[in-house]
C-alpha cells in the first residue's frame, strides 16, 4: 500500500518529517508528531519544538519556498550552533508520511536552509528550493585586482608553504572581533592583515573570520577582524592564521611568488580613462594609454 492509497482512505495519519544535514556532516531529524520516527537510517525526533509552514511550490524555475520555525534547547537547536553559521547553508529534506507505518512516505521537498532569524527563545529559518542556485550570478569579474582566493583552485598557491600559516592560541579576548596573541616571530608587521582566522577548538570551532588589521602591541599581536564572530573564543582556544593578500599583482609577485597564477586584469581602464577626451597638448594618434 502506498502513500497515495493511505490518502485515499480518507481516514489518514498523516505527519510531517524534516532532516537537516550540516555542513560538517551531522544529521539532524525532527517531526511534528507526537512520537519519534525513524527511516532512512535518520531519528525523527518528536517534541522538538520545531514546526513547518505551508510549501510553496511551482512549476519552471521559479523557487520553491517555506519556512520553518521552532524553539532553540540544547537538545535539538542550539543558539550556539546558529550563531556560529553551522547551519547556513544546511540540506534540509521534508517528507509526508504514514506515521503508522513509515515506509508509507513521500519526499515532498528538498532543498537548504537561506536565513536564519533568531527572536528570544526561538528562530526563524528559510527554506530555499533546488532552483535557488540557478539565480545566483555567474561568470568571471574583469577588474584590476586578482578574483581568486588565496589558496583556492584558481590561486594555486600552497597554503602549507612554510611562513604562510602558524598555530597558535588567544591570549586576550577583547570582543568578538579582537584577539590578542603572543608575539610571532618570524612573521613581519601587518602580515596577516586581509588574510583569515580559523578557530580549531573550543565552543568556537570551526569559526572562520577575516583579518581587517594586524597590529604589533605590546607583548604580543592583536589581530582586529571585520565583522564579529558568532561565538565569541576563549582564551586559549587553537587558532590557525593565513597570511593576508590584498589581490595586486605586487604582493602576488613579491610576497607569495605566484604572479602566473595572478587573476587580476592590471592593466584595465577605470572609469576615468573611460569618461576621458582630447586635451590639447597630450598626444592623442590613437595609440595605447599605456606605454
């Protein structure tokens, strides 16, 4: 008997189940009915506190959408873990099915989780269909700095090249964005300025932030990032830092030798070059503006 002929019935027992698989791995279930459910090798867990809205879908390219909304704890959905971004971009998979006998399902949504909203005890997430992808912008930017990140399939740099990463651990915590460590010799001034800070244990593991600035202080290194991080580290916590690059082609050249691998148009008119006309006394045959 299928799903179908269970609906057919018109006597139905019917409830909703929804796996979210993060990034790093874990998988997570949840369902609205009373009881937990189990298939597919995942736990359902019941009294999550975590509900479903209605699904939109259609049918072309438009993008499916919903939402999901529950209550964080400890157990289930901790604010620790959201805060931290575990979540972004989770798979999240949602399925109707015969509580009363599990095999009786039917896969009704697949897609990930967009974002995520928290208000006091609770959270918000969006739910973004396959389709989603396809309206992201693609192709190559043509603009004077390098588009590549540093050690990414284009960049080809070898971040495990001795002098480009060290591990270390926090000495002072002063806020979310500023982290004091002890000195690093061996590393010049602002060297990891632009560059990126990987959090290796700790509540905060995992965390990735980028380096705004890279200050000699007193007694150590203070490194200031962008924005700050979900979780806040302790001291103590592992850290790794990447060397920072500022996407010319100088700093390609000198400081990380890889000035083939450069993907950067140097030489490209900006806008002034553009918007320019003739004045009378430059030489103006129609030749190249560089020499």
């Amino acid at each position: 008997m299928s799903l179908a002929d269970h609906l057919a019935t018109g006597v139905t027992t019917i409830a909703r189940a929804w796996a979210v698989q993060r990034r790093d791995g874990l998988v997570l279930g949840f369902t609205d009915h009373d009881r937990d459910l189990d298939f597919e090798g995942i736990l359902f867990r019941a009294r999550s506190g975590m509900s479903a809205r209605n699904l939109q879908q259609g049918t072309g390219l438009a993008v499916d959408n919903s939402e999901a909304v529950g209550a964080l704890s400890d157990e289930a959905l901790s604010e620790t873990d959201i805060m931290a971004g575990r979540y972004d971009g989770a798979e999240i998979r949602i399925w109707w099915v015969n509580w009363a006998q599990p095999s009786q399902r039917e896969l009704r949504f697949r897609g990930s989780l967009g974002e995520l909203t928290r208000n006091g005890g609770a959270f918000r997430a969006e739910l973004r269909g396959l389709t989603e992808p396809l309206s992201r912008p693609q192709g190559r930017i043509y603009q004077a700095g390098c588009s590549a990140v540093l050690g990414d399939g284009s960049c080809r740099f070898d971040l495990s090249t001795p002098g480009y990463t060290v591990e270390t651990s926090i000495t002072e915590v002063m806020g979310g964005d500023c982290l004091v460590f002890a000195g690093l010799p061996g590393f010049a001034a602002r060297w990891f300025e632009k560059g990126r800070l990987v959090l290796l244990d700790g509540k905060a593991e995992g965390l990735e932030g980028l380096i705004k600035a890279d200050r000699t202080v007193q007694g150590g290194r203070e490194i200031l990032l962008w924005q700050r991080l979900g979780v806040v580290p302790r001291v103590g916590d592992a850290v790794r830092l990447v060397a920072g690059c500022d996407r010319r082609p100088e700093t390609c050249r000198t400081k990380f030798n890889n000035y083939p691998n450069f993907r950067g148009f140097p030489h490209i008119p900006g806008e002034d070059w553009m918007m320019a006309v003739p004045r009378e006394g430059d030489l103006n045959d129609g030749t190249s503006l560089r020499r």
